[in-house]
C-alpha cells in the first residue's frame, strides 16, 4: 500500500529488504551464530551497509524523486546483543550511533508489534524466520524503539485505539507524505449494505 501510493505519485520506491530474515530463510540458523554472534552482527550489518548503499546509488541515477524504504535499520541491532557487544561492534565497523542513525535515515517509522495492544492478532505465520513468543516480541520491540531514541524524526505507531492495521499504515502514509512535501488528502472512505439483490 505503502508502495503504490508514492509511485502513483510519481516517486520511485524501493524497498531494502530485512537482511536478518534472508540469512535466516537461506540456510544460516539463528541458534548456530550463538557461538559467535559478534562475527555474525559483522557480517549482517556490512551486507545491510551494502544493500541499503546500493540502492540509494540506484536512486541516484533515477530521474525523478526516489524513497527507500529499509525494513529495518542499522540501531535495530542494538537490540539484540548485549550493549557490551553492541559497542564492540561498532567499535570493529568503525561507526558510532550517530552514524548508525539520524546521519544515515532521513527518518524512522516504528510500526508497533501487534503482541502490543492487538495480541489477538500476533502470528509467526507471516515469516517462517520468526521464532518469538508474545513476552519476546514486546521485550524485543520496546528494546527496538529505544535504540532509536534522539532520532529527531522517530515516529511510533501503536496499536491502541486504531481501528485495523489498514489503518496504521495510512497513518504511516501521511507522516511520510509530510516529510517529502507532499499535498495531504483526507482520505475517506464509506460503506454500503445491499438489502436486496438488484
């Protein structure tokens, strides 16, 4: 949705897919790294560097206005390592935090998990390299939305008090519509009931 709604506007959008996620469905378990989980944040944080450089020289070359859209950012790995690993990654990427975050995204969109205030909705079905429980995925998205804190531009989307998910996303759609300077339309929509066949 998120997608259509921009190249109908004529933006070109590409989307960085989550890199964890291709590891994990091409082979790499996630119980195998444990024996030496700094090697493998290396090795997924320079093929998510790389990724997300090539699309933004592909952007480049475009001929109109382009968005690129990162499933996930480079903070996002804070979240699963100890901050004593996490600093020693860095430390072997030669990168800091600013550099990792506000210096590199334009802004950060933080979709909450549904185990947040839509749990009867939460599912592992969707992607076959998720393995978390409920208590997990809370633990794991609150850690996630604090490794962004000071991103001058990080937005969250929670689940209370929206209507579906559909919803969400135009939320999502319309913060984002600002920032690239967009015209906002209301959007409405209205339903009908047909009592008779006609």
């Amino acid at each position: 949705r998120f997608c259509s709604y921009f190249k109908d506007r004529g933006f070109r959008v590409f989307t960085a897919p989550e890199v964890a996620t291709i590891l994990f469905s091409n082979g790499i378990s996630p119980f195998e790294i444990e024996a030496d989980p700094l090697s493998f944040q290396v090795s997924l944080m320079k093929i998510q560097i790389e990724l997300e450089n090539g699309f933004e020289r592909a952007a480049k070359i475009v001929d109109r206005p382009s968005i690129i859209l990162c499933d996930r950012g480079l903070m996002d790995g804070s979240a699963y390592m100890r901050e004593s690993d996490w600093e020693n990654l860095l430390k072997v990427m030669n990168l800091t935090p600013t550099e990792c975050s506000e210096s590199r995204y334009d802004a950060v969109f933080h979709l909450v998990t549904a185990a947040m205030g839509a749990e009867e909705h939460y599912t592992l079905e969707g992607n076959s390299t998720r393995i978390e429980t409920l208590e997990e995925a809370v633990e794991l998205d609150r850690k996630t939305q604090n490794a962004w804190l000071g991103h001058p531009r990080h937005f969250v989307f929670g689940n209370k008090g929206r209507e579906s998910f559909e919803h969400k996303i135009l939320e999502v759609i319309e913060r984002a519509s600002r920032l690239v300077g967009l015209p906002l339309a209301k959007q409405n929509s209205q339903k009908y009931k047909i009592l008779e066949k006609p």
